[in-house]
C-alpha cells in the first residue's frame, strides 16, 4: 500500500513521537517551515508536539493521540517527525493499526523513528519513509540533496537513481549553523559485487534491532536492507548487533545490503567494514555497498520502508533505483 504522493497545497503535520519540539532553536523551526512552504506544502503541528519529558519522554498517551489524530484528520496529507530520540518503541502496542490501515499517508523520520517506520509496515502494509525529521530542514547549509532526493520520494512518480551527494558533512549544525565542514564524496565503498532486486527494509541498525522478536518485526525475506547507525557505535557493536540481525528469520532470502555513512566519532573505517562483512558467511552471495548517502551524516536521500529498490554493485560502476509503483 503506497500513500499517495504530495501536491502543491497539501497539508503536512509535524509530530514528536520521540523528543519534543522544544528541543529545536525558533530560528531553525522557521527556516524548517519557509523549506517545507517553498515546496508548495502547508505546515501544521500537532497538540502535544512540546510535551516536554517528566524523566526520560514525554507521555505515552499524547504521543499516541498526536499519531492518531494525523492519520485521521482527512486534510493532513503526510505525517514528518520532529526529531528522533530513544523511546519510539513505547508506543508500538498501543498504535490503532487499523486506523493507519485505513487511512493512509505518508510518514517519514530516521533514527529512533526506525522502530515505527518498520512496526507500521509490518503491521498495515503501508509503505513508510526513512528521511529527513522536519529539524533537517532547519539547516542552513547542505540541504540541496536532501530536499531533492525527498522531493523525488514525496511529489513525484517515476523511478529514481540515487546518485552519491557531492560531499558530506558530521558537523553538528544545530549548534553552529555557520562553521560547517564539508568533504568530497568518494563515491560508494563497493564491498561485495553482484545485483539484487526486493524490498527496501531498514534504518537505524541498534533501533530495528528493537524489534527483534516482536510482533513488529517486518520479515526480512526478498529484501535489500538499508542500515546505518550513529556516534554511539563502535565497530565491535556494528558487528554483534549485525550477527544479531543475520540470526533472525528469512535473512537467508536477504538479497543486497547497503550501509549508510557512519559518523566520525564510530572510528568506523572501510577497513572495518571489509573485515566484518569478510566474517558473514550469510552474506557471501550478495551485493554489498558503504558509505551511502543516508542516515545520521548530512546530507540524506529518502527511501521507502517497503518500496522496491534495485541495487547494481560494480568496482568501477554502482547504481541504486528506487521504485515506488
């Protein structure tokens, strides 16, 4: 079940699923909602988008009530998280599936909102997002990419190639807009060669992980998996927390695997990467590339939770399509 694609007028609401609004600086909110405006989209928040935590999140309930009433109000077209967080997971027993089911849209977040993104595929058949929270649009520099490739998710209908972002950056921009470092893009680290065609599954490696025995796990059979994870890895937990993944049901049907560019602080090296997928035996006979333009550097294409992709792995050419239909 595909949601239906946006157009100029339609309604997007912000919710926090994860961490509150009031995490993100007034300047960065406006400058969220002139991008989102130039795109010809009308913005809204949600009731309980400051809930402001009591210890660790705020309250299970309001967090619900703000999904709901998104996917219910029939003028909100998508749904796009303010930010992610740790606790996304609270919330899967208590989602109205059948709700989503019937009315469907889009959603999009990354990181912590992995672990809906997922849950709700799994559950409703209705194809999600990972992409950009409606923070990153409050970006000053380096968004190009990012709105690009989310406007060829959101406003368009035909296939799309994902090339690599000319450079990257790990700066943490929230803090200081302007002092930004950027480095040339060397293209996508081939580790294994090979094709593969199926459904695109994943997001944030240590978040979907989350789902590992539940109800809301999706299946991994006939997929091609997307999985990054952020500063607080390291490459001995990229490993364990890979091998755990590799234990679940259907990985044997898996048939392409494409990481994301890890953040400086993970000391996560190409090296590293080569020596951990060299130990996977269950990944010998599939397509394997790094350093792709997704996750918790900037910036980041948009890519479906159930849509199909296609992945061609050659040492002196790579291509990855995204189609939607």
């Amino acid at each position: 079940m595909i949601p239906a694609k946006l157009k100029e007028g339609d309604e997007v609401r912000i919710v926090s699923p994860a961490e509150s609004m009031t995490m993100i600086a007034k300047d960065q909110q406006e400058l969220a909602i002139h991008r989102l405006e130039s795109l010809g989209l009308k913005v809204s928040y949600s009731k309980y988008i400051e809930d402001k935590p009591s210890i660790l999140s705020s309250k299970i309930d309001n967090r619900i009530s703000d999904l709901h009433d998104a996917f219910k109000d029939p003028h909100v077209k998508a749904i796009l998280t303010t930010i992610g967080g740790f606790d996304s997971n609270q919330l899967l027993r208590y989602l109205d599936y059948e709700l989503i089911a019937e009315n469907p849209k889009i959603l999009c977040g990354y990181s912590d909102i992995t672990a809906l993104a997922n849950a709700i595929y799994h559950k409703t058949g209705l194809v999600t997002y990972s992409g950009p929270h409606f923070s990153t649009f409050g970006m000053k520099k380096g968004a190009d990419y990012t709105i690009e490739y989310l406007k060829k998710a959101f406003l368009a209908s035909d296939p799309f190639l994902i090339p690599q972002a000319e450079d990257w950056s790990d700066d943490p921009w929230f803090i200081d807009q302007e002092n930004r470092h950027f480095h040339p893009n060397s293209g996508y680290l081939v580790i294994q060669e090979g094709e593969a065609q199926g459904r695109s599954i994943g997001g944030n490696l240590c978040t979907l992980n989350l789902l590992h025995g539940t109800e809301f796990m999706p299946s991994l059979e006939g997929s091609i998996l997307f999985l990054e994870d952020d500063e607080m890895t390291i490459p001995e937990t990229f490993d364990r927390d890979l091998q755990s993944l590799i234990h679940q049901p259907g990985f044997e049907k898996v048939k392409g695997f494409i990481i994301g560019r890890f953040q400086s602080k993970s000391s996560i090296t190409s090296s590293h990467l080569k020596e951990i997928i060299s130990t996977k035996q269950e990944l010998s006979h599939i397509p394997v590339i790094a350093n792709a333009s997704f996750g918790h550097t900037t910036p980041q294409f948009t890519f479906p939770i159930g849509g199909s992709t296609e992945l061609k792995a050659g040492k002196n050419h790579t291509t990855l399509k995204i189609d939607m239909h």
